[in-house]
C-alpha cells in the first residue's frame, strides 16, 4: 500500500479500537482521515463504556476529521436526487404504488 494519507471509515476504525493488530501494522505510520460521519457513530454508539469512549476520543485526536460544509452538502444533495431517480428507473415495481407529497416543514419532528 503506497501513500501516507489513508481515509478510513466506521468498520475500519471499529477493527482497529478493537485491536486488529494485522490491521494496525498496515496502518501504521500512516495519517488516517476519516469523516464526521464516523466520528458521530462511533461516538454515539449505545453503552459505551467511559474507557471505551475515551479510547475512541484518543483514536480521533490522531486522525484528520473531514467536517461538513455547505459544498460537500450540496454535492450529496445532487447525489442522492440522482440515486433517487436512477432507483425510479431500476426498481418501478417496488416503488410502484408510491406516493410524493409534500410535507411543510411544521410537520417535521425533531
């Protein structure tokens, strides 16, 4: 494996916290970059234990986190309406039957 920047995501990072050695000799040496998507899932994982979460915490402030910004948004916005369609074109039957409306934004709960 050549490069020293790897990005690695949610699975990666679980076989390393969990001490995939073989996995951590490749890795070794090597600046990780991850999203913040993994860094909410493995952050939010239910019942982590406080030595857990600080060896996540730890783990993260070694890597290089790839936050969010109003590009990256929209670039997965036009993403996921291409993938939409393409699923439309690709899949009618089970989509068949469905119907868009919709929903003002009052209606949406957090």
């Amino acid at each position: 494996m050549s490069g020293n920047k790897i990005f690695i995501d949610t699975n990666i990072a679980v076989y390393l916290l969990d001490g995939d050695t073989s996995l951590a000799e490749i890795l070794n040496q090597k600046r990780l970059y991850l999203s913040f998507i993994t860094q909410l899932e493995l952050l939010g994982y239910q019942g982590l234990t406080r030595q857990q979460e600080q060896q996540i915490e730890y783990m993260l402030e070694n890597c290089v986190i790839i936050d969010i910004n109003n590009k990256i948004k929209q670039e997965v916005i036009k993403l996921r309406i291409k993938l939409f369609y393409l699923q439309l074109l690709l899949y009618p039957k089970p989509l068949k039957g469905l119907t868009l409306r919709a929903v003002p934004f009052s209606e949406f709960k957090g």
